[in-house]
C-alpha cells in the first residue's frame, strides 16, 4: 500500500463515528463525581486547586470505561494515585528545564513500556503524562503542589466511592464477555446449517476466559451463572463442528441431514435465550419448540453412530448451559479455588508486570520502539513548545503522547482525529468564552457538562469525544482564569505540531508489522500442529494419564491464531510492500490453517474413552504431524518451502490397511491437504512480484 492510500485510510478510520451502545447513567455517574470534587475544591481552595482535583477525577472516570476485568473502584484508586505522584514530581523538577526534561523523557518512556503490560495501562500511563504536562503549571510551592497532589488522588477516591455506592450493571463487562460467547455459538450453529464446515473465530471464546479470571475478593461476590457456563461453552463449539461435518459420518443430503439442521437450529436458539439472560442478569425464557426439538426420541431412530453420540452430547450440554442461565435452577457458587481462575491483585501483579516490560527490552521489540519514540516526540514537543511564541506550549507534547501508540494504523488514525476533534472543540469553547465571559462557576459547570459528552460517546471514535475533551481543558483553564487569552489558531497550530511529529516519528523510526507476518504465521503452524499431534496422541494410549495437555495446547492455538489476526489487522493499513506474503496469500495461508485447526478439533470431539481399545496407528501419525509442522514452521520463518514428508509418508503407508477408526485415517488425509495448501499459498506468494 502506498503511502497516500495509507494516510486517506487511516485519516477516514480516524474520523469515522461508530454506532455503540451509549450507557447514559456510567457517563453521569462520572460526570456527579467530577463535579462533585471540582464544586468542593472550588469552594473550599479556590479555582487553581479546583483544576487540579478536576484532572484526577476527570482521568479516574476514563480509567473507569477501559475494558479491564478488574474491579472498577480498584482501577479508579489506581489512576488517581498515579497521576498524583506524576504531578507532584513534575512540579519538583519544573523549576529547572534541564531536570524536568529528563523526568519528562524518563517517565515517557515509562509509560510507553507500560503496553507490555496492556492497552489499559499503556492508556493510563499516557495519560499521565499528558496531564502532568498541563498541572505542574499550577502550583507555586512545593507544599502547594504536595496539597494538588493529594486533591487529585482524592478525585480518584470519589470517583471509586461512586461507582461502589451507585453501581450500574455490576459484573456487566464479565457478562458481556460471556453472552458474547454464546452468541457467537448461536451463530456458528445457524451457519453450520447451511455451510457444514463454516469457521469460527475464537475470540469471543477467549475474552469470555480472560473475564472468567477473578481476584479472591471478585470470586466471593461472582454471580453463579458466571462460573460454569463459559467451560460448558467451550465444550459445545466441537460437539457443534463434529455434528455437522460430512467427515463425520452425515451424508450431506437425506433425512440424517435433515434431522442434523433441525438440532443446530434447536442449539442456536437455546444458546441465544441463554447469552440474553446472562447479559441482563434475567430468568431464561426457555423456547419450548427448540427444547422439544432436542429432546425428540426420533434422534437415535435417524442418526447412528458417531453422529447420534454427538447429537446426544449436544442436547446434554445444552441442558447444562439451561441450568446455569436459569436463576431457578442454577448451581451454587464453587468456592475459590475449586476450578476457579484466579487473577493476581495490583500488588501480586507488580513483578508479573515487571517480567513483561524486561521480556519488551530487546532489538525489534514494538514496545520498545514506541517507547523510545513517544519519549524522543514529547520531549521534542515540549521544547518546540516552549520555544515558539504561542504560550501553554504543553499542548503540542500533550497531542503528541495522547495520539501515539505501538502500531502505526492507530497512531496516524488518531493524530487526525485529534486535530479534527480539537479544532471544533476549542473553536466552540472559545467562542463560549469570549462571547459569555463566564466566570469560575459556570465554567466549572461547562466543564462538567463536556466531561459527560466525553463520557458518553468516547466508545463511538475518538474525533467525537476529543471534540469535547478539547472544549473541557479550555472552560477548566479558563475557571482558573488562565488560557482566555491564547487565540484558537494558537492552541489548533500546536495540537497540530504534535499530530505531526507523532506520526513523522512513525515514519523515521516505525515498528511494521508486515515483515512479522510470516514469524506470526509459523507460531501459529507450530501451536496448531502441536495440538493436533497431542490430540492424535490420545486415540493411541486411551488409558492414558488423564493431563492437561490437550487443553493447555488448545489455549495455545487459539492465542496463537489470535496473534495472528491482530497483525494482519496493524498490517491491513502499513504503507509497506509486502516482504513474502501478498494479500492474497495472507488469506489462502489463514484459510488453510483455520480448516487444519477445525480437522484437529473434529478428532478432539472424539476423543477415545478410557477403556476405549487404543488405536496403535495414531502414534506414528502424532509424530509426523509434530515433526512435519515444526520443520514447517522453520521453513516458513526462514521463507523456504515447507514440505510435509513425514505426515505423507504416513498417510501413505495407511492407503493400503488404513487404522480401524471412522475418522482418524480421513482426519489425517484432510490435515495433509490443509498443509498443502499452505505450502501452494506461500510458494505463489515468494513467485509473485
């Protein structure tokens, strides 16, 4: 892609408004707490003091709306202690420029590390950083700035009190999570219907894990239908493939098919009911046609076989999936620590933190490089700032460290929206000011009254919520009675500025992700081989030890698969020739290892019993897969030609006695295509220009 093409693109991501579901009640539940502190402060300190405690509450709210499975009150306490100490240490070097210079760079960098650790701290970090940027210009001693410092704590304390004592659709994120899945489920099943071997995207799955994780405190208080429906979830997406796969034994036309439609549609609606009632906390209104459907005697009259033990698995889950949707049936609570996933509190988490960050300090590492670059852009920022006769130059470093983040595609989608949305906004608050003149109160309020527009359509883009974070800074300023004189072309030339360097540093010293894509692709070959090679395993040695290790190689896929996708996504937009893998390669090379993903989870659902005579073949075939895809996935690293000689030679050597098992000498043949395909994928992409 061309860089122009890739500006135009970026710049209309940027700009585009989303249509999201708005929750009117968190945004004025933020907005009471902003102007209860800000009141308070204004009427016990006076305005400099107001500004300060408007800023900690202002940013404890936002850490607030971040998608994070941590207890909101908790997240709160946490960006307002951090923004406390960022301040006041800002205020004990800003006398001397050379010193605060360096903290300046230090804790820019900082903050840029803190991605490791994920988007919600990288996006408090941030915003740290830019808020300190504009408060340690508002105290006039060090006991002063000791004083701002504790109101902006204290504004993260109201703000944590608030959402503890108005709580708004409490455990509403993990129940998204969880409804998410389902729906997904629902769909996957509809689409089953029509298209037997339909992918699924296993994101939903995975995000309903990660909400899954409770801290001990979280565990006592977790809703029941939480805690078991996720696991039932996981269980049905391979009885769902397996059921209607032709692999497995259903013709694709006749009665058998015909009965397979009726189960998936059954399924789809019980999981539907099922992910409405987690989502709203409501009793499950159960569909008696779906329920009746499922329950039919006429199953094992019409399907035989492997078919009928996956039509009778599915109607017993589902039964589950009923019961823990249901408040009138549902299972209580497990204890703590009775299967249940547990997350570290922030103290616990500070050396897994500090692993991550380490683990980001090498050559080539994305982290790395935004962290060296937002620190090189706002120090830049800060000095052109100070250099250029506008005053309040803090707005150019301010544009620079809220626009930039590790991948390119957000970076410059966010550099134009920044400038769009600051334009209007400090446009219309200017012409407020000046026209109204409004004294320390009413600014207050209109401050106020930005911060719940903020609050209420920051999810839907961000040009519409920096639309009136932009018009916040300029009433919150302006009530302290600073700022009114700086002209609108002023403050829109530095955001401007800072947009600018943000994305020449991208340019200079960028972090592509596409010439990653085939490092991502050969993790995932080698996760998904991995995993098929320990689920064939299985069928040789049923009496097996009864390990994690199918599972633990599943999760290892499908984070594979995810990361994957991701950089495909950062990749879509790269103004970068691609480097071996073309666009259509890309999508040939994931269709390829979806379908090889979906042969390893229809033997998965199989899986022998224990007691179940084992199958001596499937040893020989678990060991070419592991070797075939680990040599594979070199090749692809190393842009050679992956061949597959080990896994040939084994379904070879079947094609004259094959195993004496329905599916596994089908299941190999149609893992050996998939990988062929890979390979047709990758070779035509090295041929072509």
């Amino acid at each position: 892609m061309s860089w122009l093409r890739a500006l135009k693109e970026t710049a209309r991501s940027g700009l585009t408004v989303e249509r999201r579901r708005l929750e009117p009640v968190v945004a004025a539940r933020g907005a009471l707490g902003l102007a209860l502190v800000v009141g308070l402060s204004l009427a016990l300190f006076g305005p400099a003091v107001a500004v300060s405690s408007a800023f900690g509450a202002f940013q404890a709210a936002i850490a607030t709306f971040q998608r994070s499975w941590r207890p909101r009150p908790t997240l709160a306490l946490a960006s307002g202690a951090s923004l406390a100490v960022s301040t006041f240490l800002g205020y004990l070097t800003g006398a001397h420029e050379a010193l605060f210079l360096a903290l300046l760079l230090f804790w820019t960098f900082l903050s840029g590390l803190a991605w490791a650790a994920g988007p919600t701290a990288g996006i408090i970090a941030s915003s740290n950083v830019a808020i300190m940027l504009v408060t340690v210009t508002l105290p006039t001693s060090v006991a002063a700035a000791a004083g701002h410092a504790l109101v902006i704590f204290a504004g993260g304390v109201v703000q944590a009190a608030l959402v503890v004592l108005l709580p708004v659709r409490r455990w509403g994120a993990q129940r998204d999570a969880l409804a998410d899945a389902l729906a997904a489920e629902a769909d996957y099943a509809r689409r089953l219907r029509h298209d037997p071997v339909a992918p699924f995207d296993p994101v939903p799955l995975m995000t309903a894990r990660s909400a899954a994780a409770v801290t001990p405190r979280q565990a006592r208080t977790r809703p029941a239908e939480l805690h078991g429906a996720r696991g039932i979830a996981e269980r049905i997406r391979p009885v769902l493939a397996s059921l209607a796969d032709p692999a497995v034994g259903v013709p694709e036309e006749g009665p058998e098919r015909a009965r397979v439609r009726e189960l998936l549609a059954a399924a789809a609606e019980v999981l539907d009911a099922a992910a409405h009632a987690v989502r709203h906390g409501e009793p499950m209104t159960r569909p008696p046609p779906a329920l009746a459907a499922l329950r039919t005697p006429d199953t094992g009259a019409i399907l035989k076989g492997p078919p009928r033990r996956a039509a009778l698995r599915l109607t017993a889950l589902l039964g589950d999936v009923v019961e823990q949707a249901d408040p009138g049936t549902r299972t209580p609570e497990a204890p703590a620590g009775a299967g249940t996933r547990t997350r570290p509190t922030l103290l616990r988490l500070v050396p897994v933190v500090v692993a991550e960050v380490r683990a980001e300090l090498r050559p080539g590492s994305p982290v790395l490089r935004h962290a060296v670059r937002v620190s090189a852009v706002t120090a830049a920022g800060y000095l052109l700032g100070t250099w250029l006769p506008f005053g309040h130059g803090y707005w150019a470093p301010m544009a620079s460290v809220m626009v930039m983040r590790p991948d390119f595609s957000q970076t410059y989608a966010r550099s134009v929206a920044r400038f769009g949305g600051t334009l209007v906004g400090v446009a219309l608050a200017t012409a407020v000011v000046r026209s109204a003149h409004p004294g320390a109160y009413l600014s207050a309020a209109l401050a106020v009254a930005c911060a719940f527009g903020m609050y209420l359509l920051m999810r839907t883009g961000y040009a519409a919520g920096q639309t009136f974070v932009s018009a916040y800074v300029v009433f919150l300023l302006g009530m302290a009675g600073a700022g009114l004189t700086q002209t609108v072309r002023e403050r829109v030339l530095l955001t401007l500025l800072g947009g600018i360097l943000a994305m020449l540093s991208y340019a200079v010293y960028p972090a592509w992700e596409t010439p990653r894509l085939r490092g991502r692709l050969a993790d995932w070959l080698a996760s998904v081989g991995a995993f098929a090679a320990v689920v064939t395993a299985r069928y040789a040695d049923p009496a097996g030890p009864a390990g994690p290790d199918v599972r633990e190689a599943l999760l290892r896929t499908r984070a594979a698969r995810v990361a994957w996708q991701e950089a495909v996504a950062r990749a879509t937009h790269e103004p970068v020739r691609h480097r071996g893998l073309s666009h259509a390669a890309v999508e040939q090379a994931e269709r390829a290892l979806a379908e090889f993903g979906r042969v390893a989870m229809l033997l998965e659902a199989h899986l022998p019993e224990r007691g179940t005579p084992p199958v001596p073949a499937a040893a020989a075939l678990a060991e070419s897969l592991r070797r075939s895809t680990e040599r594979g996935a070199k090749e692809v690293r190393e842009r050679g030609e992956p061949r597959w000689d080990d896994l040939r030679g084994t379904v070879t050597a079947w094609s004259a006695r094959p195993p004496d098992h329905f599916l596994l000498d089908k299941g190999a043949a149609l893992l050996l295509e998939c990988l062929d395909e890979l390979t047709t994928a990758l070779m035509e992409s090295k041929r072509s220009p």
